[in-house]
C-alpha cells in the first residue's frame, strides 16, 4: 500500500504544511497539489463540494505526492467510510466533543477488529496500490477537530482515544465557544491561551496538532509554537487574495479607474 507521508512524519513529530479546498474543480485541485503542499483537504462541510466534486478531485490530486484528506460534514460514519473509499488518506471530523464522539469517528475510519468500517474500497485501490485492506488501519489519518466549549472540557478523553492520529482546531468556532467574535486569525489572549492548551495537550498524549490560518504571518508563527498540521490558507482565499491585490495594482496611477455602478443592470 502507499504510505502516509504525512502521517508518518506527525508520528516522527515533524511539521507539515496543507491547504484547504472549498471549490468544486478538479482542476484547481489539480493545481494546487502541483503547488507543493504536502496534504490538501477538501471541505465537505463548508466548502462548495459535494461527493461527486470530491471524487474528481481526488482524482486529480492523484497526479501528485500531495496526501488528500477531506473534511466531512459530520461525524456520520457512512460519510467517512465513503469518502475513504473514494480514495481519501485521512478524515477531518468537525464537532468532535467527548471521548464516545472520538470513538465513533475512530471506528468509521478503521476495519475490525480496530473498528467498524464496512469492506468495500472502491477508487483508492487505485490510488493506495496492493495490500490497502491489510494496511489502512495504520495509513489511514482519523484527524478530530477541536472547536467547541464542550470540547475544551474533554480534552484528555478525546486525545487519549486510542486511534485519534491528530486534532485541528477550527478558530473561528473556538472563538465562538470562548464567547469571543469568531475569527481565524485571533489574538485575543483568551483565545491565544486556548490554542496553546490544546497544543500541549496533543503533546501530552503523542498525537498531532493541527490548526487553519488565513494568512503567511499566522502559519509561521504556529509552526513555530510546534503544530504539526498548519493550513497556509484556502484555494478560494489565494485566488481572491492575489486578485484583488495585483488588481489594485494595475488601476494605481492610471486611467483605468474602479468603474462603479449606478445599480441599474438593466
């Protein structure tokens, strides 16, 4: 079976850096696998895919040494398992609040005896080679995301469940569960603090640690703090980010000023 690059370096307690899908193309994912990341996630719960987007776009990420996870809506486990036999080599579970939510999102990922999950891969024999159904308990990442107060208050149950590869924190959601304004790059010390929490204790139990960023500046400085799994940014972000940019740009000092409409498109 292809190994887990990415998994295994979490286990080696080395970084790596990822970034997030949220549009429906494969040829943007194509792209950005090509861009050198070493795992990208396709956003099934806030993105704009869907499983036949995913399905393409695992595909296309197939071209390259990027590792594919995705990001479910849920903690359903006919979720996970499809997505997983689809050919994606880890699963991100949002929402995850105590040690039987982890439990639940770990048997999805794993075959028995490790787990619950249904025999029947599908695509990813193409992708994972020969040996998948003897290999994937242990290639296969079961990332449990870290987002609410409830969560916070459960964080030695979840992390010490056996089979949690890693945890990732969504900020924005934390935020809210701090009682703070959500954000993804938050430096209100409360939140600051929350971070560095959950960080230590992944430490404390031998598991990864994973956070989203929205910008350059936020990545470095988590993977200076020690996080293994640090998103750069957003497809959609980076297409909208440049844009705009460079299209400022090109107006300054020129005549080809913003034209502003008058609202009647008619």
């Amino acid at each position: 079976m292809r190994s887990n690059h990415v998994l295994q370096a979490w286990r080696a307690n080395q970084q790596t850096i990822g970034a997030w899908m949220a549009i429906d193309s494969s040829y943007t994912a194509e792209t950005m696998a090509h861009a050198g990341f070493d795992w990208l996630c396709l956003d099934m719960q806030h993105g704009v895919l869907d499983y036949v987007d995913v399905k393409q776009m695992l595909t296309a990420i197939s071209t390259s040494n990027a590792i594919p996870f995705v990001r479910v809506p849920w903690n359903e486990p006919y979720e996970i398992m499809k997505v997983l036999d689809a050919g994606a080599y880890g699963v991100i579970i949002p929402l995850v609040n105590n040690r039987e939510e982890a439990e639940r999102a770990v048997a999805a990922c794993r075959y028995p005896p490790d787990g619950m999950r249904s025999y029947g891969p599908n695509r990813v024999t193409f992708y994972a080679g020969k040996g998948y159904a003897r290999a994937a308990n242990n290639e296969i990442a079961c990332i449990v995301m870290i987002e609410t107060a409830e969560a916070l208050e459960n964080l030695d149950d979840i992390m010490s469940t056996p089979g949690v590869d890693a945890v990732y924190i969504g900020p924005s959601d934390l935020a809210y569960a701090l009682g703070l304004h959500p954000g993804g790059d938050n430096n209100d010390p409360k939140h600051v603090a929350a971070v560095t929490h959950i960080l230590e204790t992944a430490k404390k139990h031998g598991i990864a640690a994973g956070i989203q960023t929205g910008s350059l500046e936020y990545t470095k400085r988590y993977l200076d703090q020690g996080f293994h799994m640090v998103t750069l940014g957003s497809d959609r972000a980076f297409m909208e980010r440049l844009a705009r940019q460079e299209l400022q740009a090109a107006r300054e000092g020129t005549g080809a000023e913003k034209i502003e409409s008058d609202g009647n498109f008619y």
